[in-house]
C-alpha cells in the first residue's frame, strides 16, 4: 500500500524506498558479531570506568555516596546454561537480527491491528508499548544514516526483497499511528499523575522518530520530481510528518494536566502520585516530571491547538520547561529518597497529615518507603541526558553515571556469591523483586524494559568536548554487563520467540526477596490511613489504581494481581532504618523437575515481558553500533 502511494505520488518517494531498503539489506550482511555469537564465558571484563571523579565533588548530589563506584564488570562463572527453558539452543545470530526479531513478536503476538493496540496491555503499559516502539524505529534509521555504501536508485521492482524490508519499516509506524486514535485518553486523563506522564513521553519519542527518520527523504533533480513538485505535490519531506501535530498537541494536554501534581505546600515540593489518594511524593512520578518537561523543551515542536480546553499557544522550545525540569531535579537531588545502595527508593509519605492541626512546618517528607524497582532507576537517566544537553552542566552527566554504577553493584556483578540478592538482582543480571517468586503483575512486568529504553538514550554519544570524551569511556566500559544482560534475556525466549520475566530463572529456583517496603506496585495499594487518608480516600471510585492491574491491601490480607497465586504480602512498610534487604536465605535455590521453566508462573510471558527484552537487545545493539 505505501509503496503503490509513493510510486503514484512521484519519483523521489520511489528513490528513497528503495535507497532505505538497499540499506536495510546490505545491513544485515555488515554486522559484527554479537554476544549471541559468543560463548558466555569468553566475554571480557574490564572495570567500570571512573572518568567523572575527577570533577568537583561538590556537584553531586549529597543523597549518594561521593565515591565513584569502582566495581569490576565481572560476572560469575557459570550462571547460564547454554541451553533455554524448552532445551533449543542459542541462535548464530546478530544483535540487529535479535532486535528486529523481538520487535516482530511483540507486534505480531501482542498488537491487534483492529482495535489499534496492544490488547493485553493496560492504559500506562500500553504508552510504554508505542514507546518502546518508536525508539527502536530510531535505532533501526540510526542504521540506514550510517550504512555509507547505500544508494538510491530509480527502481526497485526487480528486488521485492527489499521491498518487503521497507514496507515492514512503515508497517510498525502506521501501528504507531493506529494506537493514537485507541489509546484511552480519556481515561487517562482521570488517572495519576505518573500515568499521565508515560502518554507525554510516548507521543515525543514519536515525534522525535519522525523527524529523525524524515532526515532520510532527500530531494532529487530528476525530471519527475520536476514535474510531481508543479503539480503542487510535495515530494522532499517523509508523508509521517503529518502526523505530527496531532501527537505534539496530546502531549502538550497530557503535560499540562500532570503539571498541575506539582505541590509545595508539603516537603518543600515535588509532585504528587496520585491525586485520589493520601498525598504521596514518589520517585517514578517525579522522574518523569522531570524527564517530561527536559523532553517538552526539546523535542515539542508547539501546539495551537485549543480543543478540548481554551489552551494558549504552546510555543517549542519554550523555557518553563526547562526551567521546571531544573527545579523539579534539585528538589528530588535534596529529598533524601536513595538509600545506601545508591538506589531510589520508593517514595515519603507525610506522617503529620494524621494531625488534623499540624502546622505546614511539620508537614515534612518523613516516612521512606524502602521498595526499590528496576524503574526507578531508569527514567531519571533520560531526564538527566536532556539536561546536560539543555545546559551543558557535566554534573547532570556525573549524577547519571553515578547512578548507573549503583545499579550495576546492586545486581551483583561483582558479587562472589551469585546466588545472593544484591538489591537489584543477583549474578550480574537486573531482577525485579517480584521476578523469583513469579508474583509480578502488568506493573512488575513492565519495569526492567523502561530502566534499559532509558539507559540506552542516555548513553548515546556526546558530540564533542571533553565530556564527549569521559561520557564515551564510561559507557564503553558497561558493555559487558549489557551483554550479559542481554544475554540474560535471550535465553528466557519460549519456542514462538517471546521473552520471560525472569532473566536468571533458568539457573536458580524461585525463592522469595522479602524484607523491603510496601510492593503496591504488585500488591497493591494499602487499605490504611497512611496510604488513603483519612477517612480512606480513593476508595469509592477505585481510581486509586491508576488503570492498573492489581488489588486493594486491607489489614494483613490483598486481592492480588491477575494470573498471581499465593502471591507474598509485606505486612507494613519499612523506612530508612533497612536500607539494605538480602533475601531470607543465600543458599543456590534448585528448579524442580516439575517447574522446567519458571517464566510459565504468574502472568506468564506478556506483552511486559516482551519488551523488557526488545529494551535490553536494543540497548546491546545501540552500545555495539556506538562504542564497539
């Protein structure tokens, strides 16, 4: 269909098909080996670099530990087999070849072309979803940009090859374009705040593909592109970019409604979770505050679209958007939300909304949530590359890494025990806590995908200057542990390709990760004051969930997610005072011979899982295209 549209329309659109699809092609053949034609155990290790710490101390954030991580990319010998849980081996192929293959059964398993979306997934994973999408889309255009011996030529219909490699190209664009119209934005607008947010980021990363990819679409001198342009047909700009306005204006809609979770009136800031329920300052919220406005000031191209509200123009570029990202990173840097890991925990509630006659002084970010998720990690990484390329300000870079290197400590990587939870996983590979005991709701799922979508985007290469120079050093020296991942991941892929939850549970058994905060992501959120409110708000319409999937706590006791059975319940949250939480037992939990793979419990593989792993394939593919 794209094709016949273009051949009607004119020469040039002809030229570029076929210029993109020779790319495309000879691509394939121009690949260097990846880690999926590795043996595990031949990957090197090198150290994490430490090029940062020669900066000023004093522009980190006091919240985590000065000392640059010094931890050995180094994984334990023998944590995979080299065989998945159904017993195939492992594929000769390339990253780029796994990442088009992933992206291929998540759209071919998980999205309806009907309905126009991911029918399984809910209102905020499914925004994930068209993110995930448009960013390898990117990725996939990084390539053609490159691939220096393409050229365009005046036919392609004697290579229907390459014709169907580019008319797939357009395909998962127009699927793109399909979930604009059944995305549930109505819904969506009544929601939290955080829900809110993932629509402004998915719809600016759709945007940012349409430029990058309208890059392609030169204008040619030939005689029929001559003709087609005094015709009044417009034959140098990609037929994409139409669409354009119409995702600049949701997003614009869908930041200016979460803007409004702002708050100082307690703690001194920050954004609000949820608006239904007791007033709760998380991480993930304010992540994505932070990240949504730095994106809002780059890559918004401005909005004079007034339905459904009177809204003034909205102008790109526009300085309250950075000015907000700016403010909303120093507030979060100051709150005291990591813990001694490094890592974001959850979030603070106020413990002075209990007294109805607290004054506004005492109205303090007071009780820490100890929960430490995967995401939490992640989004901030994006907003902190927008920042520095905002402003220039390499401690923006600095906090970035840093963070990054608590992350790799916290999987374990270099741990010696392998089998121990180190926070954030164990032997090397990133877990959600819920990942062992296959008690992850649509939440749970979701989280590792989103900490490496914006890994990837933050170790994309500086153009020039001396922070060019040290940001490359650092992200070259995280290969490994990508790899590994990577790897991690593949090997958890059922025979129809669909990747599992759990990338470490073809070696070790299901054991529970207790000891850590309230797990509302999974469980639930909390029938109790401290969660509702007084008088226990949010309770009447059930929007406390936010278009989740999962259940309401009440006392010891929860209805859990869907698909989870015995699923482990925290009976109270814990604060500060356990910043560090090893699983009950370090002992090498053992599979069963009746629980071959344990990527079957719970929910099972979902469209979640799946692009946790399209997030880490791709994030190998980008680092081998940049750094190898």
């Amino acid at each position: 269909m794209i094709l016949r549209w273009s051949l009607r329309e004119g020469a040039t659109h002809v030229s570029i098909i076929c210029f993109l699809s020779f790319a495309l092609a000879s691509s394939l053949s121009t690949q260097h080996p990846s880690v999926f034609q590795q043996d595990l155990q031949s990957l090197e290790r090198p150290t994490v670099g430490n090029n940062f710490e020669e900066t000023n101390t004093h522009e980190r954030p006091s919240n985590v530990a000065n000392a640059v991580h010094q931890t050995p990319l180094q994984p334990a010998e023998g944590v995979f087999s080299d065989h998945d849980g159904t017993g195939s081996d492992l594929p000769d192929i390339s990253s780029y070849s796994a990442l088009l293959d992933a992206l291929d059964v998540m759209q071919s398993h998980y999205y309806s072309i009907w309905p126009g979306t991911w029918t399984t997934a809910i209102d905020w994973t499914a925004a994930v979803m068209g993110t995930q999408v448009s960013a390898t889309l990117i990725a996939i255009t990084d390539l053609l940009k490159q691939d220096s011996k393409a050229a365009p030529s005046v036919t392609c219909n004697d290579n229907p090859e390459t014709q169907r490699r580019e008319n797939t190209i357009n395909q998962y664009f127009t699927q793109i374009t399909s979930f604009y119209h059944a995305e549930n934005a109505f819904s969506l607008r009544t929601q939290a705040y955080d829900d809110m947010l993932w629509v402004v980021l998915g719809w600016l990363e759709s945007i940012k593909f349409i430029h990058h990819h309208s890059e392609l679409y030169q204008p040619t001198s030939s005689p029929q592109d001559q003709q087609a342009t005094t015709e009044g047909i417009n034959t140098s700009t990609w037929y994409a970019q139409q669409f354009i306005p119409q995702f600049a204006h949701r997003a614009r809609i869908f930041y200016d409604l979460a803007a409004k979770g702002w708050d100082t009136s307690l703690c001194n800031g920050g954004m609000i979770w949820n608006p239904y329920l007791a007033p709760y300052k998380n991480a993930i919220t304010n992540q994505l505050f932070i990240t949504a406005s730095i994106n809002m000031y780059l890559y918004f191209p401005g909005d004079d679209n007034p339905s459904p509200f009177p809204f003034d123009l909205a102008k790109a570029h526009d300085n309250h958007y950075l000015a907000a990202a700016i403010t909303a990173y120093d507030w979060l840097k100051s709150s005291n939300m990591t813990n001694t890991l490094g890592l974001y925990t959850d979030g603070f509630h106020i413990s002075a909304l209990s007294n109805p006659n607290s004054s506004l002084e005492d109205r303090k970010c007071d009780l820490r949530d100890e929960q430490v998720y995967t995401y939490n990690q992640g989004v901030i990484l994006s907003g902190l590359r927008g920042l520095y390329t905002a402003t220039a300000n390499r401690s923006y870079l600095e906090d970035g890494h840093q963070l990054i290197r608590n992350v790799i400590a916290a999987s374990g990587w270099d741990s010696e025990d392998r089998h121990r939870w180190r926070g954030l996983g164990r032997g090397g590979v990133m877990e959600e806590a819920c990942d062992a005991s296959g008690s992850c709701s649509q939440n749970g799922q979701t989280f590792k995908g989103i900490w490496w979508l914006h890994f990837t985007v933050f170790c994309q290469p500086i153009q020039a200057g001396e922070a060019a120079v040290l940001h490359r050093a650092s992200c070259q020296g995280y290969g490994d542990w990508v790899r590994w991942n990577a790897k991690a991941a593949w090997v958890t892929r059922d025979r129809e390709g669909r990747f599992g939850e759990w990338w470490g549970g073809h070696r070790w058994g299901p054991e529970a990760v207790g000891g850590q905060g309230t797990d509302y992501r999974n469980e639930g959120v909390p029938r109790d004051e401290l969660w509702r409110g007084v008088g226990g708000r949010g309770e009447a319409d059930g929007r406390e969930a936010g278009g989740r999937e999962g259940g309401v706590r009440d006392g010891g006791g929860m209805d859990g997610p869907k698909g989870t059975e015995n699923s482990q319940v925290n009976s109270s949250p814990s604060y500060h005072d356990q910043a560090t939480y090893p699983p009950p037992s370090s002992s090498p939990p053992q599979k069963t011979e009746t629980d071959p793979d344990p990527n079957t419990r719970g929910r099972g593989r979902t469209v979640e899982t799946q692009s946790g792993g399209l997030a880490v394939v791709r994030a190998l593919y980008r680092w081998e295209m940049w750094y190898d």
